[in-house]
C-alpha cells in the first residue's frame, strides 16, 4: 500500500464564488467596502457612481456605456507587507484576531472575504492605499483573470509601491462594462440610497456609549454623476427623520443576566409621562446584553396628518403629503439588528418580518402591531458574548439558541409597549370600543328614558293624560316584544361563548381522551386473539386474559364517559334553564377536565366552602374553566417554584358572598387591573392569545347577577367573583 501527500490548490475563480456567490446583491458589496473604511478609522466614506463612455469597437459604432464606482476613505491605509499577506489572503483571520482597530472601533469585517465584492460590480479593481508612514501600495486586479486561470495560485497580480506625500487612506475604483451599467437605474440607486441610511443606526449616540467606541464619527457621502435619464446627486447620508416622529416608543437595556430597564413614551398626546418598566426574564438572556430602542406609527388617516404636522419633511425642508409619508413609513419600517453600529442585512428590511409580527397581527388585530407600523433597533454584542453569528453570505444570523432567545426577548419587550398602547388608545377613544355582549343588550332593553321623554313631549303638546298613556302604552308593549328576542339573544351568545371556552381547551380534551383511546385501539383488538387461543386450548387462563381487558376497557369507557360529562355544560346546544348548583361541585368538575395536565405539570388545587347558588351550569363553568386555564398556562410558562390554585368559596348565612380565586404564578401587572383591560375582548398578555378567554368569563358573570373583578397582588393571580352589591367587600 502506498502512501502520497497532496495539497489542495483552490481553484481560480475561487475568489469570484466568495465575492459574487456568497455576497447577497450588489447593495451588500457596497456596505462591505463602507465597513472596510470604517474599520481603517476613517472619519468618512465618499462614494461615487460615474457613467463614462468608451469609443465602441462594435460595427453600429455608438460608444460603449462604462461605470466606473470610487470608494475613498481617510483611515490608517495600509503598507505593502498588510496588502501582501493579509488584504491579498483570502478570509483572512487578521480582523478576527484584532478585534478592534488602531483607534478603538469594534471591527466590522471580520470574515476576510468582504473586499472580494467587489468583484460583483466591476470586472477590475484598482487599489490605491497610502499608510501612516507615507508608503503608497498599488495594485490591480483583473477579475477576468481568475476565471480563466486554473488555479488560484496561477494568478499574477501586479504591486508596486513607492513614497508619497498623500494623505493616508485608501481609494478602490471599480471599473466595468456595459453589463456592469446597466445594473444601475433610478430605482438601483433610491434603493441603494436608502440601504445607506439604514446601515447606521439614529440611535447612534445611545449605541456609542453602549460600546465605548473611542472614534464615533463616520460619515457617508454619496455622489451620483453622468448616469442617462437621472439627475446627479451629491449628498451626505442620513436617516429619515420619521424616527424621531414616532407615536409610541419603548427602549432601554437588558443585561445579559435577564434584568433590565425599559422607557415607555407616547407622543400622541401633550402632557404624556414617560413610564419606567422593571424587565426580569427570570434567566439569562442566552444572547448577552440587548439594548432596544422601538417606535411605533398608526396608520390611520388621523394619525398620518399628525405625524406629518410633528415634522416629516422632504429632503427640501417641505411637509410631505399624506401619500408620501405613507410610502416613508412603508420603506422605513422593520426593526434593525445592529452590531457596533452597523446593520445585520437583511433584519430590518421592510419584507423581512423576522419577528413573526405580521402573523400574529392576523390574530389578534386589535392589540399587536404589524410590520409595517414599527421602526426598531436591536444593539447586540460581539460574536463571542452573543453567540450571535452573523453568515457568511451576509445574509442575516444564523438560526441557532441565541437567535431564537433574541426573538423571544423582542417580542416581550415589544408587548410591553402592545399592551401600553392597547391601554391609551381604548382611554383615548383613537379605537373602536370592544363590543360587550351584556353590557349593550341591557342598554338595547332600557326604553324608561324614552318612554319618559315621549310623555313629556305629547303632554308639553297639549295631548291629554289618558292620551298620552295610551301611547306610553304602545312603546312598552314593543319594549315586552324587544325583551323575549334579546333574551333569545342573550341565550344563544351565552351557548357560542360556552362552545368557543370548549374550543379554546380543545388541546386539554385531545390529552385527556388520548389515554383512554390508546387503550381502546392498542388492547381491545386482543380478546379476539385469546378468544380464538381458548377455543384451540380450553385454557382458562385466556379467559382471565380477556377478563382483565375487559374490566380495564370498562374503566377506561368510564373515564371517557366522565370526561365528557364534565364538557357537556360547555358543549350543549340548547341552554336549560337555570337551575340550584353547588358551586364547589361545579369549580371541581372544571378541575377535573385539567386532572392530567395538572398532574403532569406538578399543579396542585384546593377548594374550600361550599354554597347553593342559582345560575346556568354552562355560565359556571365557562367562568371557571377560563381561570384555571389561565392560571395552568402562566404557573407553566414561567415554572414558579410552588404551582397552586386555591378556591375560597366564602358565605353569609349560607347565602354566596364571593369566591377568591388564587394561583402562585407571576401575577398580573397593576396597571391592567387598573384600567381594567385584562377582561376586554382582543387583549391578552399570552403569546399568540386571543383574548376571548376572560372577557367570556366577565359576561358569563353577568348573566348570572354576578361580578368578577381582578384584585392586585404580589402572590400570584387573585380573581373575585362576586354577587353583585358584595364586590368591594
């Protein structure tokens, strides 16, 4: 056997896959030679774009349209020996190992692949750099010649340096043909403008200070020049000023531990306080320290015309008009990942809804805001503090536990400000009121204001008593009419509300019937296997085989029996009327529909007190079945040390007074027991939740004479249903 070392000889074009197939578009080649003036220390960039034109050898002999694309900055430069073996070695580990620059800024490129974009937008390359020691390096690349060369090492590159009295910096010109021209249009480069203003965040000052950058200034400069049919442009690049114009805004800093602050602010209205959050995840955040800086838009036609009045301008100094600051927020929305300053492509980008915010907008309408209603920035460390790892191709992070924790993470910081703005706008009236069943049928019922203004009117008339009564007469026999069909109404929303409780547990009933119907499909299959071995044998023993699964499948048909006795209030058709119900027994088949969740979960539940009330069963145990639905969920989510629910059922002389309905999970903020929102139909602090939930416990409580309120606490959830008079006892 023989033995033979070979080494591996990348190919020529090598250089052309890392720069044209693993940068994402010709607008990702352009950031990556920003970041590379950035990391020499330069206080700039100058981009310039120029349409030249070159005598055509063609026989139609119109000239040969030519772009020629210069990138100058004014940094440190480099001598010949960095140009020879480290800008010249692919995916060098130099900015790796270094980290930081000369003057202290966070290294941006660090793949050592970046400059090799530029093989996307030209087909040579000239680079001009002049070090601090006032040594000049040129070198000429022809992209051409590493996609005829077989090997990488076959191509001959020309270097030569000299001494100079040029300021340091380094300039790249990228030249290229008609097919390199043509890339570029009107619509190429407002996009590539706009690319520009997103790569470095308006929060830029929070964002220094969070990195301790030595060297903070860095502008870009764009000039466009020559181009057929677009106007030249010379301008320096920054953000819209829609940022500062926002409607809500929340921001702030989570430590790495899962503790944090966050500022709630809305500019919507005058006199507004700004609200300090307390945030505690209860665990690291798996992604080191994140600091947020989000700021919300309605869309309606009112708050456009106010977002415009605060200020949005056109690059001219002139109000924009409502279709324009429409197509502003449009283009600039998405919330950025930013890394020392610079955006992650393409987190951020207006049809990159990474955040999911779009689909859960879908179901919950009212209270989640969509991708196109909130511009936001994610400042995120290092690599090796995150273990956020930015791809290769550029093209975003890659999906590993620290991504998934820093979506996680911004989307609770951005419920924090759902449920603030959910709050605002029900006060200020800028929603449409959520309908509440009982509440408007009552008011449908109440005809005793106009029966009284009728009567009024046709005695001030000059109509006589006997008349008018007559009359007075007439409206309450249509008031006796209108009462029969809302109270058909009532019942058949009371019976809805019931089946909708039923679907919302649907995945408790599907766990609690799988054991039993395991059963049924694994054992009873069987006793016509022993059947037919004792007939073969008479051996008695088959027979006290099948007597054994017959008395487990009676079992188990008992405990599916049950299990639909409990739903059955829940799943009827047609509502009985009320009838006299032991509330602990009613409270104990809800439980029972969670015995195996609970049991799994480690959650333990005790009832106390006992009275007879008068009521719909369906309306008892849609209340109670949303509670410890609740309550299962948020004991689970955030794995509290002891997962209780206690019931106290308290009476005044064997009368009902109120019900305490407790857990030990996290609670619910004051503020929503305040403003009373956490019964409004549509809102909901779960992820994903529809918020029906509650708001059909507080009706089915008011069909029933009752009243169930929310009551603060630092123990947990604390519900009271109470009769109505007895509330604040």
């Amino acid at each position: 056997m023989s033995e033979n070392v070979y080494r591996i000889r990348p190919a020529g074009r090598h250089l052309l896959t890392i720069g044209r197939d693993l940068i994402q578009d010709s607008y990702a080649a352009i950031v990556e030679l920003v970041k590379n003036a950035y990391d020499a220390d330069s206080e700039s960039v100058e981009i310039h774009f120029k349409a030249t034109e070159k005598p055509s050898e063609n026989i139609s002999g119109n000239p040969e349209k030519r772009i020629e694309i210069t990138v100058r900055d004014y940094g440190h430069g480099m001598s010949q020996d960095t140009v020879i073996n480290k800008w010249m070695v692919p995916s060098t580990p130099d900015k790796l190992e270094r980290r930081t620059s000369p003057d202290g800024r966070i290294m941006q490129g660090r793949k050592g692949i970046g400059r090799y974009a530029a093989s996307m937008l030209g087909s040579t390359l000239l680079l001009e750099t002049v070090s601090k020691d006032l040594e000049k390096t040129t070198v000429l690349v022809n992209w051409h010649d590493f996609e005829t060369s077989k090997y990488l090492d076959d191509v001959e590159i020309l270097v030569e340096t000299h001494l100079t009295d040029e300021h340091s910096g380094t300039t790249l010109t990228i030249e290229g043909g008609e097919e390199y021209y043509k890339e570029w249009n009107e619509k190429q480069f407002n996009d590539l403008n706009f690319e520009l203003k997103k790569l470095i965040s308006p929060m830029q000052n929070l964002m220094d200070k969070a990195v301790d950058q030595k060297d903070k200034e860095f502008d870009i400069y764009l000039k466009i020049s020559g181009f057929e049919g677009i106007e030249d442009i010379e301008e320096t690049i920054t953000p819209y000023p829609i940022f500062d114009l926002f409607d809500y805004k929340i921001s702030g800093k989570i430590h790495a531990n899962g503790k944090g602050t966050l500022t709630y602010a809305v500019q919507k209205a005058r006199n507004t306080v700004e609200e300090v959050i307390s945030f505690n995840l209860g665990d690291p955040t798996g992604c080191g320290d994140l600091i947020f800086d989000i700021r919300v838009y309605d869309r309606d036609k009112e708050s456009i015309e106010q977002l415009i009045h605060r200020g949005l301008k056109d690059d001219n100094g002139n109000y924009v008009g409502k279709l324009q600051a429409r197509k502003i927020l449009d283009k600039s929305n998405g919330i950025g990942v930013y890394r020392n300053g610079f955006r992650i492509r393409p987190l951020g980008d207006p049809e990159f809804d990474w955040l999911k915010l779009n689909e859960q907008r879908v179901q919950n309408p009212s209270l989640k805001i969509g991708s196109n209603q909130v511009i936001g920035y994610v400042l995120i460390e290092s690599e090796e503090k995150s273990d956020l790892i930015e791809k290769s191709a550029r093209d975003g992070l890659r999906n590993n536990n620290a991504y998934q924790q820093l979506q996680k993470i911004t989307n609770k910081v951005i419920k924090e400000l759902e449920i603030r703005r959910f709050s605002f706008r029900r006060k200020a009236g800028l929603s449409k009121p959520a309908l509440k069943v009982e509440k408007e049928l009552n008011r449908i019922l109440s005809f005793d204001n106009l029966k009284q203004t009728v009567h009024k009117k046709l005695i001030a008339g000059g109509m006589n008593e006997k008349s008018a009564e007559e009359v007075i007469e007439l409206i309450s026999k249509e008031e006796e009419e209108k009462s029969q069909t809302v109270e058909e109404i009532r019942q058949a929303i009371a019976t809805y509300q019931g089946q909708a409780t039923l679907g919302k547990i649907m995945n408790v009933v599907l766990h609690e019937g799988r054991r039993p119907l395991n059963y049924f499909r694994n054992e009873v299959p069987r006793i016509d296997r022993f059947i037919r071995k004792y007939k073969e044998t008479n051996d008695f023993e088959h027979i006290e085989t099948i007597e054994s699964i017959a008395n487990n499948t009676v079992s188990n048909a008992k405990t599916f029996s049950d299990l639909f006795l409990r739903l059955d209030p829940l799943a009827m058709g047609k509502r009985p009327a009320k009838r006299q119900l032991s509330i602990e027994n009613e409270i104990s088949n809800c439980f029972a529909i969670f015995r195996q969740q609970m049991e799994d979960k480690g959650i333990k539940f005790e009832i106390n007190g006992d009275a007879i009330i008068e009521a719909w069963q369906q309306d008892i145990a849609a209340i109670f079945t949303n509670l410890i639905e609740n309550s299962i969920f948020w004991l689970s989510e955030k794995n509290t040390d002891i997962k209780e629910i206690m019931v106290n059922i308290i009476t005044n002389e064997n009368s009902l007074s109120y019900i305490d309905f407790r857990d030990t999970g996290p609670g619910i903020e004051p503020n929503l027991i305040e403003d009373n929102l956490i019964f409004e139909p549509q809102f909901s602090t779960k992820p994903g939740g529809t918020g029906i939930g509650l708001a059909i416990a507080g009706e089915a409580a008011d069909r029933n004479g009752l009243k169930l309120t929310a009551l603060e606490s630092t123990t947990g959830a604390y519900f009271r249903l109470s009769t109505k008079g007895d509330e604040n006892e």
